[in-house]
C-alpha cells in the first residue's frame, strides 16, 4: 500500500479500541463492588427519638456499633441479632437493620458507613510505585486512576504497558492508549489483576540504509522520516529511492477504513500484515515521511537500486582487473 496523504489521515484518526471492547459493560460502580461482602468493616451508628431507649446511653441519643461482615455473610448488631449483609447495598442493610430494630427501639434510625472495604479490591504489580492490593471504593474506579493510587508506572508512559486480567479475559494495551483514547480506561471490577511492564518500543532497519540495527524508540512518537535520519539515512551507492518499505501488523479495523475492498475478507479483532511503500524520487514523499509516524516492532527495508548489483559484480572482479593492470605493466616495463 503506498504511503498517501489519504492513508495518513485514515491512520490518524484511527483510535485502537480492541482493549475496551474486550472489558466493555463490566467493572465498578453500581455493579459488584458496590455491594457489601465477606471482610468489610462497617460502622453502624442507631439513633432514637429518646434518651432512654437501647442505643441512648446517658445524654446522648445515638450509639456507634463497630462490625464485620463474617465469613458466612452475616454482620451481628445487638437487640437485631445477626443479619445478612454479604451481597446487599449499604442501603439495603441499613433498612434492613432499621426493619429488626423496630418494636425494640425508640422510633430508630440507622446509618451504615464502610470504613474498610476489604471484598471488592484489585491487585496491581510489575513496574508499578507501589504493588500491592487495592480496595475498590463504591463509586466508579477507573484503571488509570487505579495505576495512579498504587504510585504509577516507574517507566515512561509510552514504555509502559498494562494488562489487565479479569476471570478467563485478559487484554494488553501500552499506557499511553489510556490517556490517548479516554474509552481503553476502562472501569475496574473486584478481583482484576492489573501487570505493569517496562517494554520499551523498538523498530528494525534492514537493507539498503547506511546501519541495519535495531533501535529505540527515544521519544512518545518517532516519524519515519526521523527513523531514516537514526539509521543513517539511505546508502548513496545501493539504495533505491523509490522502494522504501515498511512492515508491521494492523487491526482489521484500520484496514477495512485503508481499503475498503477487503472488508469482505477479514473478521472482527484479527491483525493483519499489511506492507507499506514510501517512494522518495517524489518530492511529496519528504513531507510524507514527516507525518507517518512509526509503531513498535516496525520493520523498515530500503531496497536496493538494480544498478547495485552491478556495482557488487565490479566489486568482485575489481581486484582481479587490477592484477592483470599489474602485470601488463610489469611485462612492458620489462
């Protein structure tokens, strides 16, 4: 596919979106974590309409009950008894605590606060400030607000990349895809694993350029003109101007929007090789290699020009031309 204005616009505005697809719909926030389970700590505190009802000792009028919900789901309040609270709202046991207390105490009511919620929490290791395990609080968690508590990435965020692993579904992104594409910073669900990795982004140069290496990445984004000017740029004696060629693997997605005649013929989240052509002979191809920006694991191979290999057959006989000049001189000076 040759390296067009058109096509770099269509990958530009391509946003990589398979990481949130595979989370989407399930996390915090009015699901899972929103619910009380085994471990949490609760403070419950019981008012009365009188100072000389159950939970109005002396001259105040309310009564603070610390308690955990135990392992077989319940949590004891006293005159109450024990009541289950594993897979109930925090609201849902507050009336239901209020609903026992009746006939009991004085006109009561009840106010139930998590002070620690230890069954809704999420793990997160590997290159991170702090690794550890994280409760998940009732409001909605994000991941990158998740990496964020536990001290962020140690590496840069382009160097930086997040797997997040949830029962038999496990999805990898770089950490910049969360900042870039607001829809990967998906919601955290109790129980997720999250793994920071140091991977720095590298790209190969092969052929006919001046250092075939392979090379780092130094900054957030390297265009292809830049990664050319890192390898030395092209070999003034073989290359091939017009045949600068770049390999890599796309989304489906991407190239059903880069050639809509394939669309056909690819299924939904696959990668698929797909090579890239930049000619220079154009003046256009300059400015274009301004703008196409390069990928980890890209391959760049400079062709060589048909006349190099000529110019490796002279090499090879070069030596041989000049023993026989050496001779021929030796014999007519003789």
């Amino acid at each position: 596919m040759s390296i067009e204005p058109s096509n770099i616009d269509v990958i530009k505005a391509y946003r990589p979106l398979a990481f949130s697809n595979q989370f989407r719909g399930v996390g915090s926030g009015g699901g899972s974590s929103a619910l009380l389970g085994v471990g949490d700590s609760l403070q419950v505190k019981i008012f009365e309409a009188s100072r000389e009802g159950l939970f109005s000792p002396g001259d105040s009028d309310s009564t603070l009950v610390p308690a955990v919900i135990d392992e077989t789901g319940h949590v004891f309040v006293p005159y109450a008894g024990r009541i289950a609270a594993a897979g109930l709202t925090v609201e849902g046991l507050r009336a239901s605590i209020e609903q026992k207390l009746v006939g009991k105490a004085v006109e009561p009511q009840v106010l139930v606060v998590v002070a620690d919620k230890q069954s809704s929490t999420a793990v997160v290791v590997g290159d991170v400030g702090k690794p550890g395990v994280y409760p998940l609080p009732v409001r909605q968690t994000r991941l990158l607000e998740l990496v964020a508590v536990a001290g962020g990435p140690r590496a840069a965020t382009y160097e930086t990349v997040v797997t997040l692993k949830r029962g038999p579904r496990s999805g990898t992104t770089r950490l910049e895809h969360l900042i870039d594409y607001p829809e990967n910073n998906v919601l955290v669900a109790p129980g997720d694993n999250v793994l920071l990795s140091h991977r720095p982004r590298t790209f190969s140069a092969f052929g006919a350029v001046k250092a075939n290496q392979l090379v780092a990445f130094k900054t957030k984004s390297v265009t292809l003109a830049e990664a050319l000017a890192t390898v030395g740029g092209l070999n003034d004696y073989r290359a091939d101007a017009g045949g600068i060629f770049l390999f890599r693997f796309e989304d489906a997605d991407l190239v059903r929007a880069l050639k809509p005649e394939l669309a056909g013929r690819l299924s939904g989240g696959e990668q698929v090789p797909l090579v890239y052509r930049l000619s220079l002979r154009d003046p256009q191809g300059f400015f274009l290699a301004r703008f196409f920006e390069m990928r980890d694991k890209d391959i760049l191979y400079v062709a060589n020009h048909p006349t190099a290999e000529f110019g490796k057959f002279l090499q090879i006989i070069a030596p041989l031309i000049s023993n026989v000049a050496t001779v021929n001189s030796s014999f007519f000076d003789d």
